[in-house]
C-alpha cells in the first residue's frame, strides 16, 4: 500500500475560556488533520497541533513520505528526522519535535492498515485488554464567556461552588467516575479550598489536582500533606524532575507528569529520583501510538502507573487515544479529555465515538473506526483561514484584560 498523496489541512474550532497557569484559552482552538491517500484507495487519518510552525513542518515532511508503502513507518520517522531541525516546532528538544511530527503521519497509517486488514487499531496493538476506555470531567476555573461575547453554555467557575457546578454538570452529562482540576490559577489556599468542596459533594469519586508547576517545592509539600487522603495524585505542582522528587518524597500521595518528564531522555533521571508515580502518556508528542505503548511496557517494568494527557483536541486524536488506552494493559487510570468543551464540534462523523457511564466504547470499525465528517471539515477551515490566530498563546490573550499577568512558574 503506496502512499500517493497526503493531504494537510488546519482547522479552527470555538473554545471557551479556560484559565491556567499559563493564561486562559483564545476563542479559537487550533489543530491540524491529516489524510494519508494510498493507491488502493484507502485513506487513513490523522490528527496533530494547529500552530503554524508546526503546520509547515507537517506540510513539508508530507511531501517527503509520498511513494513509501504505508507500513515503512522506521523510514518515515528518517526522512521527517532529516527536515525537522531542534528548535522547528517550539520543542524542547529534537527528538520531541521529530516524534510531534511523525505522530499524525502514524496514525494516519496504522488506519490505512486497519482497514486493508478489517481490524480495528487496538489488533495491531496487541488487541484490547478493555473494552471501553474511562476518561475524567476535566474542570477548569472560567470565565462566563470571551469579552465582548455571549456567555456559553457552561458559565462562570471561578470559586468553590463554581467548580462543583461545573462538575455536577460535566458528570451528568458524561457520566464521570474521575475528576481532575485544573489549578495553578488561584493562590493554592483557594484551589485547596475547591478540592475539598469537590471531595465533599462527590465524595466517592476520585480526584486529581493539576496546578502545572505553579508552586514551589514548600508550597507543593504543604499542599499535598493538606489534601491526604483526599488526592489520588497530584499532577505537576512544581517545575522539573528535581523539584518533583523532593515533593515525591515528602507527600502521601503519587505525584504525576506530562510537563517534567515529555521526551525519553527524561525517564532515566525521572525513574532514578522517584520523581513522579504517574506518567501521563500523549501520543501527539511520544511519536505516535506505537512509540508510546514502548513507553508503557517501559513503565511497567519500573514500577510507573499511567494515565493520558489531553490538549483540545477533536475526534480523530480522541479515536487514536481510545484505541491506544483500550490496548495498553497499565494504563489504569482515567484519562484526559477535553471533548466536553469542544461542545459537539468535530471533524468526524457522528455516532463512533460516545459516552457511557464516563468511559468510551472502542470504535468498531476497522482502523480508527471514525471517518470524516467533510462538511464540518471545510467550515472548520474556513474558520481557520478566518480567525486569524496562528499559535496558542494563552498568556498573552490574558495580558489583553490583565496586563500585569505573568505565567512565570513557582509564582507561589
């Protein structure tokens, strides 16, 4: 099966204001489809980041893979590793913008194999150990809309019973067995104070409190020894490995990571300090699906549990992800997901992908399972082409109404 064209097109989609440590969200979310065409006529798909280096670098690798057969993905990774330069893509290093790149490319193909093959992806995985993949309400403190805008339909979450709100909402809607919080907004004392209002109106299920690296070490530890009993894991409460183990050793519960511990170069000194539990596996930046069930069975063998980052994200990564958490054997916790905000927006057709009691079946199709939905895939290019953002930059959208904002870490 010969690759004979890909096609790239970004797409733009309504997000609401979600604050965190970084800013808040802009009204436009950016991401990235990509359609690998092979000469038996199927088509595989594939989802990435929208930002327009990143863009160019997925255009440009797309034109270097035509003519490979589908299943050379050693080869793909080569030539997208000879035109990726370190600092391409805004990554942290070159492994990471290489494997940012390459992942839309893989599972566009391991779609096309799926399909030639009738299996579903989770097959070419090793085959499902779940069915259904559990994911959490994601809450974050929010504005009641944009400025100058209409206010949305999830409201204002800005203290205690904000949050509960939002919950009671996402989970009756979802059906929510898990929720995670977004902190880093708030001084801690406050967001301390909206776990415990979390824990005390849902107090069967289990929470997570994510402050991306806002607090320092002391604040961390005071935090954590403050919420025993009550976190099921604190997820980046300060910046790098060193920083994390020093609060790893000093607080009851396990700490987590998709900030300190990103590429593979960092799991070495991560394992050797205990610095973190949790791993919260990403297959935009890991390098793709396979990529990042080596990362697993890396994990498993040190001891490390796993869960799934999420960044907003549309149907296409939320297929991949369910198939990639259906046939992964340690991924036992509830994974991310932003889908909730995106407030039915999509570029897949309706009906693969659902909620059931929090969790969401396996596709059944073969491949992804998810096909595209072509009309909503030209008005979400329109909208690109029209709102005329090019990067995520939360910090300086929220500069726009709070010019003394800083997103500078440890800030408490």
């Amino acid at each position: 099966m010969i690759i004979r064209q890909i096609l790239v097109t970004p797409v733009a989609f309504r997000d609401p204001p979600l604050l965190n440590a970084a800013g808040v969200h802009e009204p436009w979310a950016l991401r990235t489809i990509v359609e690998v065409v092979t000469d038996e006529g199927l088509t595989g798909l594939g989802e990435t980041y929208g930002d327009v280096k990143h863009l160019g670098k997925v255009r440009e690798c797309a034109q270097a893979l035509i003519g490979l057969d589908v299943h050379a993905t050693n080869t793909m990774y080569a030539r997208i590793s000879t035109i990726v330069s370190d600092s391409s893509t805004g990554a942290t290093t070159k492994e990471k913008s290489i494997d940012r790149v390459f992942s839309p490319f893989e599972v566009a193909c391991l779609d096309v194999r799926g399909k030639a093959a009738g299996v579903p992806i989770t097959d070419l995985l090793g085959g499902q150990v779940r069915d259904a993949v559990p994911y959490s309400a994601y809450l974050f403190y929010k504005w009641a809309g944009h400025p100058n805008q209409e206010q949305d339909r999830f409201g204002t979450a800005l203290d205690e019973s904000g949050i509960v709100e939002q919950a009671s909402l996402l989970i009756k809607q979802y059906g929510f067995r898990s929720i995670k919080l977004k902190g880093g907004v708030f001084p801690p004392d406050q967001e301390v104070a909206a776990t415990k209002a979390l824990h005390a109106a849902f107090p069967e299920l289990p929470l997570r409190l994510d402050p991306n690296a806002a607090w320092t070490v002391e604040t961390s530890i005071r935090v954590g020894r403050e919420l025993d009993g009550i976190l099921q894991y604190l997820e980046d409460p300060t910046p790098g490995i060193p920083g994390m183990a020093e609060v790893a050793a000093a607080v009851p519960m396990p700490l987590a990571t998709n900030m300190c511990v990103v590429t593979h170069e960092h799991l070495p000194p991560a394992i050797a300090s205990r610095a973190i539990g949790v791993l919260l596996l990403d297959h935009h930046y890991w390098g793709g699906l396979i990529r990042s069930s080596h990362v697993a069975t890396l994990c498993d063998t040190f001891g490390l549990a796993l869960s799934m980052h999420s960044n907003s994200h549309l149907g296409i990564s939320l297929a991949a992800m369910t198939h990639l958490a259906a046939a992964t054997p340690n991924l036992t916790f509830a994974c991310d997901t932003h889908t909730p905000w995106q407030d039915g927006q999509d570029v897949v057709q309706p009906g693969a992908l659902r909620f059931v009691d929090g969790a969401v079946p396996v596709p059944t199709g073969p491949g992804l399972g998810v096909e595209l939905d072509r009309d909503a895939l030209a008005r979400m290019n329109e909208q690109y082409e029209k709102c005329g953002i090019l990067a995520r930059d939360d910090t300086s959208y929220m500069q726009r109404f709070d010019p003394a904002f800083s997103a500078r870490r440890s800030r408490w």
